[in-house]
C-alpha cells in the first residue's frame, strides 16, 4: 500500500527539533490517527502516549528502545514498536521516512 | 480550511535539496493534486511544469518570481503565483509550510 486513501489531512505540518522531524496528521474513516513524517539525520528523543507503530518507509537509523541497552537498526521495510508512556530515541543516519501509528487500547 | 478531507495522500514524502524542502502529494476526489510541504532556512530554486499556487501556511522567505529583479517578502497568511515552465527562487528565512496547488490549462 503506498497511499492512504478517503483521509483527512491537516495542512499544518508538526515541526520537532527546529525542523530535523515533520510530519503531517492523517485521520482516517474509522477515526483512528497516523502521521506521515520525515527525519532528517540527527539524535532525537520522543515520548509516547499511546502505543506507536513506527514504520520505516525509507532511510536507515538506530533505535533505542525504552528499558534496552542496546541501540538496534532500522531500514526502510522494517517497523518497530514503542510502548505507551515510554520514551525512546532514535539516531537517523541518512533522511527516514516513516509511518506512524498510534494505538490506543480502551 | 485547516485540513482537507476525502483526499488519498502518498505514504513516501518527496524529498529535495538533502531535506531542506520536503513534500507530501495530495491528490482529491476531482483529481486535482496540491503538495504539502515544508522547507527549511535556505536558498532554493525550483521549475514548474504547470501554473503552481503557492499559499504559505507558515514562516516567512523572500521570493524572486520570474522575470522579475527584485526579491519579494512572503509570510504565512499570503499566496503567491508561478507561471508555468518558469524557474523562481525562494530565501527562506524561518521554517515555512506551504501547500502548492498545480493549475493545469488544458
């Protein structure tokens, strides 16, 4: 699937760390979130609310996720998984593009 | 209008200039595409294939439209227009979001 079709999607960019992370909200039919967003290289640090699905479309980087010691790689067509109420950091070696999704469980 | 809905958006973002300026296309339900992108401080020059509508949502850049000697201040709230064919250059000054429609005369 290369495309998300019948969305919304909000003009306004999310802009974190002066621009080396954007991205833009895409909403669904059934109401459920992603974002499309890109990275540029650099060493940034995130906290989650909900679970998120990070689907690496593109690009190359090392995660390291929350409670592990080891920073782990990432290409494009892999995908890794971060708790809720975690915080996890990402080191982007070349431009990344991703998809992310947030999972709530009710 | 802050989003556009019932639209079918590109999961892989278009990337120039290393990162400075990225996009993402949005096509809607008539067709017509738009991109959504954003740029970062620097200096680009860009050619259209079409007529293309320039609306800044955010930032602030100077513009030196074509056939014209004098750069031009733009700031989110305002629009610019490029003929088709035609190369423009743009100073961006602070990160700025844009949405760019593409005219095409048939």
């Amino acid at each position: 699937m290369s495309q998300f079709t019948n969305v919304t999607v909000s003009k306004k960019a999310n802009v974190y760390f002066n621009g080396g992370v954007t991205s833009r909200t895409v909403v669904f039919a059934d109401g459920t979130k992603k974002t499309l967003g890109l990275m540029l290289p650099g060493t940034y640090e995130f906290t989650t609310d909900t679970i998120e699905i990070m689907e690496i479309t593109a690009g190359d980087l090392l995660v390291l996720l929350p409670g592990e010691s080891e920073w782990k790689p990432y290409q494009g067509g892999t995908q890794f998984e971060v708790p809720a109420n975690a915080t996890f950091k990402m080191d982007v070696k070349t431009i990344t593009d991703y998809v992310c999704s947030f999972v709530s469980v009710s």
